[in-house]
DNA sequence: GTTTCTTCTGTTGTGTACAACATAATTGAC
DNA sequence: GTCAATTATGTTGTACACAACAGAAGAAAC
C-alpha cells in the first residue's frame, strides 16, 4: 500500500523550481549565519558552477534575494551583501516588538506532538551549547528555534513579515555577537534561558505569555548590541 | 544657481536600473488597478515588445513581482496573475487592522507643506469622484491617497510591509466593488467621508486619530466586501 | 612629480537560440 | 464511435555570447 504510493508519486515536482527553492535556501542560509558577512562581493560565475547551473537561473536566485533586501547588483561592480546602518536597524526592531507581541495575539494555534519534539530536541541543543558554544551553530540553533516559534503562528502573512525580518536583521546582531569571543558563553547563556521560558510558557498554554517572553528578549538582546557597538 | 545644478546632474541614473523601476511600477500598478484581472495570463513576448526590449530584462521584472505575491509563473503554461481565496484574504486583513493603528503609535511624522498640498488635491478629487464616479479613476485616487497617507510613518519597514500587503489586497477589493455598478457611488460616498475625516483629524494634529479612522474604514469596506462575496 | 588621458580588466546587464515542459489537436487501432 | 498514443503548438526555463559599465592600471604630457 505504502509502495503502491511511493511508486505513484512523482508528486508534480517541477525539477526547475525545487532547484531554485535549494539555492534560494542555500544561499539565504550563507549570508544570515554570516558565512557570506555583509559587504561580501558574490560571484556570480562562481556560484553558478558550485550549483552546475548557468548564470541565468543562478541570477533568478539572486535578484530575489535582492528583493529580500539582503543582495543589491551595482552593473560593472559586483552583487554585495548589504549591510543594514543603525537606524533602519532600530526601526526594524521597534517593528519586530511590536509583531512578536502580535504573533501572541492573533491567531495563534496550540503546538502539536510534532513540534513538541522539535521544541525538545531544540532544549536539548541549547543546554549542550552552553558547555561548547561555537558560533556558527549557535547561529544555526538561533535560526531553528525562531523558525520552530513562527509555527505557533496561524497568520501566515505575519509568519511570512516576520520571517523576513528576521532574516534582514539577525546578521547584524550575530556579527556584534561575535565580535567578542567573551561575549558569545554570556549569549548563549541567556538564549538557553529564553528557551527554558518560552517552553514553560507553551507547556502551560499561555501562548500570550510565549509571545511576551519573546518580545522581552528581542528588545534586550537588541539594547546589548547597542552598547557593544 | 539652480541652473547649474541641474547642469551638473546626470545623477548617476544607471540606466538599466531606471529602466527596471519603470516596468516594474507600470506592470504592478496594471495588476492593482485590474487592467490585469487575477488569473490573466500575461504574455512575455508581447510586453517585451512593448517596453522595446527583449524577455530577459522583463523576466526580471516578473520575477520580482512574483517575489511580492502578485505573479506567478508555471514553467510551460504560463505566467498569470495571483487571486487570494477568502481564507488568506481574512488573515491579510486583520493584519493591516493591527499595522494601521502601529502606523499611528510607532514614530507617526506631521506632515510638510507638500504633503498638505497632495492632501488638498486628494481631496478634491474625491469631491469630484462624487458626480462622476469612474471604476478606474477611483481605483487610483484609492491607491493615491494610501500612499500620501502612508508618508506620515517613518518607520521603513512598517512603511515597506504596508505598502507591500496593499498592492497584495486590495485588488481583490477593488474587483468585488466594480462587479456592481451600483454600489460604485455607495463607495465614492464613503470614500470621501474617510478622507475627509482624516484630514480633519490631521488638522488636529492627532495622528493617533487618524490612523484609527483609517482603522476603521479597512475594517468596515472589507466588511461590505464580504457580504457582497 | 603630478595630472590627465587612455587602455585594460573584470563585473553585471542584454539579446538570442534552444531545451524542457504542459496542453491541445490529431491520428490510429479496435 | 471510443479511447489511447502521438504529434503539434505555445509557453517558461536555460545556456552562451556579447554589450554596457565602473574602476584600476598604465602611459603620456608638462
């Protein structure tokens, strides 16, 4: 029955737009966890042959990530990581307050057994971070656990804002982060409490609550960056 | 002295960057006002051939379209323009309620002298719009006075999203009011009631007010629109 | 030595031919 | 006549060659 199934389901997976979604994923993951750091120049020539594409589907991936506001083309010069200066960066914050409570308040749905376990397993990486921390997996842990939250959300317009915002902004606050090797046990510290929180908010129901705790968290990690920069 | 500074300003326009704005303004404004109703197919070759340049610069304007939710493109059949079903239309619009009234308590700007100029001239338009109601003319003025309003925000990525998730809308809207010529002038009528209300708070001073008046009126057309659906 | 102009180099942007794909039309078997 | 397979047609997606562009390096004038 389960084969009969597998071999019925070439599913309509258009090879052209799964290759795109791959690079897309890929190459937004590179420059929020700072592999690619802001004024980073990408090759397009380059990246196009890691992928075994041509440049133009390769330039498709880039010209929404231009979009996304984390790419911008200047002709004859280069494709950049952008950079974000302090004051769009506040407002984006004051703007990510203000949705993080919203997340709370509108239309959100109950975790279920599957994202309980993604919540455990993401409680599990966060404590044995604290005796190891590396930053690029405390980035990828940040990620993880910002992405596991969003699926409290039922609005899947304001899933998709503050994704984008999150994308825009987190790179920032990770290049201040690890700036300081000091700094980053602290970080991690602190983000193992925000998830110890969070869940005990979420095992009591309080969605509300999970929401606050969040908004907490983004306005004091944002006023931390501030005083390191 | 004005003379040569407009001698001395080439600007630094790059062209093709220019070029891209343009198609990209003109393409979004034809799918917002419903020149392109949703689910029209839209021909490469035949706008290429409008704007004298070949598929692979108005590729990139679609792909950016795409990217805002407006187009989508289906490798082989074609690219046609997005519809939103009822269930995504709630969320998106109890969304812009919540973003509506941040506009007004998250860094909200008076307006300058041009802005008060631009408003004068809304709202005579609108007094006009009243004897001569006209689906596409009232489309824009629409459009026109979101936009004048949204220049009270300075909050940019507030002013980003709103605009973002109105281009998204509100041509859903707009086709439900033109599918009866009736109800065109009930809407013109309470058109000009919003703009003139607003303004009077404007000329209050009291922002907050305005934005909950604006609150308001998205709440209560996307109330009619429902009921007309 | 300085400045200006020219040339060179590497990048993004564009035009064009063709491949991949989905659908409608046609053909053929029965 | 019906249904299947096949062909035909039109679309988006891709590859590649070249144009447009910006900046650096170098040459020439003084």
């Amino acid at each position: 029955m389960t084969a009969s199934m597998n071999i019925e389901a070439p599913e309509t997976a258009p090879r052209a737009r799964d290759r795109f979604e791959r690079m897309h994923a890929a190459i937004r993951n590179r420059i929020c966890l700072l592999d690619y750091a802001p004024g980073t120049r990408l090759s397009e020539e380059a990246l196009a042959a890691e992928y075994g594409v041509s440049r133009t589907p390769l330039r498709r991936v880039l010209g929404r990530l231009e979009g996304e506001g984390l790419l911008q083309s200047v002709h004859g010069v280069g494709t950049f990581v952008t950079d974000v200066e302090i004051g769009e960066l506040i407002q984006t914050y004051q703007l990510r307050l203000e949705l993080a409570e919203l997340t709370g308040k509108l239309s959100a749905v109950a975790p279920d057994e599957a994202l309980w376990q993604d919540f455990r397993a993401l409680s599990a990486r966060s404590k044995a971070m604290i005796d190891a921390p590396d930053p690029r997996r405390f980035a990828q842990l940040n990620m993880d656990f910002f992405l596991a939250l969003l699926r409290l959300t039922a609005n899947e317009p304001l899933k998709d804002i503050c994704e984008r915002l999150y994308f825009q902004t987190t790179r920032i606050w990770l290049k201040s982060v690890f700036a300081s090797r000091i700094d980053l046990a602290d970080e991690v510290d602190i983000f193992d409490r925000e998830v110890h929180d969070i869940l005990r908010a979420l095992e009591i129901g309080d969605l509300h609550a999970a929401a606050l705790i969040q908004r907490a968290h983004i306005s004091m990690s944002f006023e931390r960056m501030r005083r390191n920069a």
